[in-house]
C-alpha cells in the first residue's frame, strides 16, 4: 500500500469527516499502523500534531465532541508539505553566491 506521508513529514489535512479538521498543518510523529475508521473501514493511521497550541484536531468519541492538539488521522486525510523531487533538484542546481564571484 503506498502511503501519502511518512515520519516525520509536515502534512495538512484534506477529506476529513468534521469540517473545522480541514486544512490544520500537523506533524507526523508516529504510525498507528492500520485502524477502523468511521465509515471508510480499515486505514492506515498516523499519530500527528498541531504545530500550534491554538490549533487543534476536533474528534467525536463515543458521541463526545473533544479538541486535541494530537491525535490519530487517516493517512488518507493527509497531504505531504514537501517540495516536488524537480523542484528539490532545481534549488540544488541554482548558483551561488561563491560561484558567482
């Protein structure tokens, strides 16, 4: 199974079931391996965090609306922030300063 994020990666949140969830840039800091979600079934599931204390992930459990600033989340809620591998190698190709000189 390829999977949209790895340890370690920034990642932002995309097709969560609770819209305030939407959009929260999280750190990925440990898997969870594969975990029963709602009504999308089995999914691999990854332990994030907000990357700020005023951002939390809202999660309904057992019928109780709670707000954490870490928690599960689907890998496939997730998206990776990291450049393009073509973008990487443009950076590392551009001149600098010591070469211009």
């Amino acid at each position: 199974m390829a999977l949209n994020c790895r340890l370690g990666d920034l990642a932002i949140t995309v097709k969560c079931d609770i819209p305030e969830n939407l959009g929260r840039i999280v750190k990925i800091i440990a898997s969870n391996g594969i975990e029963h979600w709602s009504d999308h079934g089995p999914l691999h599931t990854w332990e994030v965090q907000t990357l700020s204390e005023t951002d939390s992930l809202t999660y309904i459990i057992k019928g109780r609306v709670t707000q954490k600033c870490q928690g599960p989340v689907p890998d496939a809620f997730l998206r990776p922030l990291h450049p393009p591998t073509d973008e990487e190698v443009l950076v590392e190709s551009l001149p600098t300063e010591k070469s211009l000189a």
